[in-house]
C-alpha cells in the first residue's frame, strides 16, 4: 500500500510540475523577447559571490533535483520496478536503446565536429514533462503504462547521470574527489553500521561533500546522487530518513526548483537566422535524436528483450503503446539543457540547442500525446489508480 501511495504521489507531483515548466517556459521565452529583454537577461547573470546568478542555479539547486533523482532511484532499487531484475529488465532496456541510438544519431551528423560533444543532449528524458503530457491523456491510461514512463525516465535520468560524470569532466583535482568520496564513505557507513537516523549530519555533510566535488572537476550535482544512497532507506517505510526527505523534496523541486531552471535557462531571445539554426548539424543531430531516434531506440531494444525471452509486456501495455511511451521520451528539455550547457562552451551554440531541445521537445511530445490518445480511445476507464 505504501509503494502504491509512493507511486501516486509522485505522479501527481510530476504531471502538476510538467505543467508548470510549460507555463514558465513560455513566460521566460514571451519576457526574453519584449523590451524587458535586456533586463531580463541581465538578472539571471547578476553576479552572486563571484558567479553568475544562473551558475548557482545550475550547480547549486539542481544538485537537490539530482539528490530526489537519487532518492527515487534508491526506492525503485529496494521496493520499486527496479526491485525484481524481471521487471527491471523491460525498462532497463527500453532506456539503454532511448540513449544509444540517439547519441548514434547525433554522432553521424557530427563526428569531428566541433559539437562532437552535444551526443549526450538527445539521450535525455524530462520525466516531469512526460508524466505531464502522458497525465492529459486522463483516466484512459493504465497504471502499467505509467509505471513503465516513469521507471523507463527514472533510468534514463541515472544514464544521464554516468553520462555527465564520465564524459562531460575534463580535469579532475584528485584531493578534493578524494575528500568528498571519503566524506560520502563516512555518511554511508554512519547510516549502514551506526545506524544515524537524523537528517542533520547527512545534510551538513551533503553540503561539505557539495563543495568538494564543485571544486573537484566532477560536476557538483553528483554529490545529490550520493548524498542519497548514503541516506539510510531502512524497509522504505514512513518513518524512514529516506522516504521523510523524499516526501519534503517532491513539491519543492516539482514546484519551485526545476520551474526557477526553467526560468533561468529559457531567457532565448530569437534574434538569429531561424533557417540557418534549423540546418546546422548540432540541431539536426539534436531533433533526429530527440523525435526519431528515442521512439526508435525505445522500441527496438524492447523488442529484442520480449523476443529474446529476457522479459514480457506488462497487462496493459502492446506495441503500439510501447511507441507512444517512446515519444514521450523524445521530451529532453531539462536534462537535454543541462548537458547543453556542459557539452559546449560558445555561447551562441549553447543558445541554438536550447532553441532546438525546446521545439523538438514539443513536437516530441505533441506525437506522443496524439498517438496514445488514437491508440488508448477506445480503452476502459482505469479506476485502480
């Protein structure tokens, strides 16, 4: 019941959240371009403690979007889809092919380029814009299709993740890596053999492991990702460290984090030649990869597994479903703009892929709304919710 609750909870607060990253989209790219523009731009690089206001946002909030991400990832593991390798398998692979054949994609548009290293962009999944989408569809979809998004999502945000770790570090400080793994040793072991419960320590050593890993090289987010696994889950039940911080994480992220993200990334003011954006190879790489490539990987890697006999389709779920779940994969938006902004230094290439990740995000999306809204008409309401 508890696990059922969990599920609930959290696809509300993403589907409702989904929603509002449209809405501020759309605010920020209206005000981008009126004759607050210029203002506009100039807050979000106002200078805070020898950054940018924007840099704070991106390697400060979002390390506590990461740290929910790790706190999701944890409960899949332990009680979720996740949990039963069987089970796990099915999405597992569905996120492998939604990542391989859009990076492939994008590689053979521009292999030694110098945007060679956008090919993580198409790779990414918005989890709260495709639970937002997929939510508009109401009653009609079945809890087996929605489980199926989100822990498709849910590990496709972990590849994401190995992804900016991997490939997206350039020069590594070992001193401090190794003082910020030794502080996530020490927390782990706190919560595994001491049996810490509190929320305090875990949280001032999050913040001194944060600061480490920012100066390490490694990209500071991470530390969200580890700071979670080393917060004791226990059995996941109520009264858990995990499932407490999980719970107060949810709204604020959904609600007020990734729509301040949002704010502070889409500020675009269109003010080039759209043709010459569109035709570039970046962009070509990005919307193939993101509207042909993910459905494509989705389906094919799923197919391989069922034929393969390493898992089956859930009750509920059929091809042509499997499909619509892979467009709604194709919606990059915040982790496709995060890479953006790790993957290329020009400011002007950064501006042109958060063009790109936005219109093919919604064309992405708009087929999978359309194709599951033809292919579930005529199923019954779902009243198992």
């Amino acid at each position: 019941m508890l696990r059922t609750k969990i599920f609930k909870n959290f696809f509300e607060s993403e589907k409702i959240g989904g929603l509002i990253l449209i809405l501020c989209t759309i605010i920020s790219l209206l005000v981008a371009n009126s004759s607050f523009g210029t203002s506009y731009h100039h807050f979000w690089a106002a200078p805070v403690f020898g950054q940018t206001l924007e840099y704070w946002i991106n390697d400060g909030l979002m390390t506590v979007f990461f740290l929910l991400i790790g706190l999701e990832l944890e409960r899949e593991i332990y009680q979720g889809e996740l949990s039963n390798i069987k089970d796990a398998l099915l999405p597992i692979f569905a996120a492998i092919g939604g990542m391989l054949i859009p990076a492939g994609i994008y590689l053979f548009f521009n292999w030694g380029t110098i945007t060679q290293s956008g090919a993580g962009i198409p790779m990414a999944t918005d989890i709260a814009f495709a639970l937002g989408v997929l939510s508009l569809l109401g009653n009609r979809v079945p809890v087996s299709l929605k489980i199926f998004l989100t822990a498709l999502a849910v590990i496709d945000d972990l590849g994401a993740i190995l992804v900016i770790a991997f490939f997206y570090t350039k020069t590594i400080l070992w001193t401090n890596l190794l003082i910020a793994l030794a502080l996530f040793i020490g927390l782990f072991i706190l919560g595994k053999y001491f049996k810490v419960r509190n929320l305090i320590p875990y949280l001032i050593g999050g913040v001194a492991m944060w600061y480490f890993m920012l100066h390490s090289g490694i990209h500071a987010t991470i530390t969200g990702v580890l700071l979670a696994f080393a917060i004791p889950f226990g059995k996941g039940e109520k009264k858990s460290t995990s499932y407490i911080l999980q719970h107060a994480l949810h709204k604020p992220v959904a609600f007020v984090i990734l729509p301040i993200f949002a704010l502070a990334n889409t500020a675009i003011a269109f003010n080039g030649n759209i043709e010459e954006i569109l035709v570039a190879t970046s962009s070509i790489g990005i919307a193939l990869g993101l509207i042909i490539g993910k459905p494509l990987g989705i389906f094919l890697l799923t197919l391989v597994a069922v034929k393969l006999r390493f898992c089956r389709l859930p009750e509920g779920l059929n091809w042509k479903t499997i499909v619509g779940v892979g467009f709604l994969g194709g919606i990059g938006f915040t982790m496709s703009i995060f890479i953006t902004l790790l993957a290329f230094e020009n400011e002007m290439l950064i501006t042109h892929a958060k063009l790109i990740i936005m219109l093919a995000s919604l064309l992405a999306g708009s087929l999978g709304y359309v194709f599951l809204k033809i292919v579930l008409k005529n199923k019954p309401v779902d009243n198992n919710e």
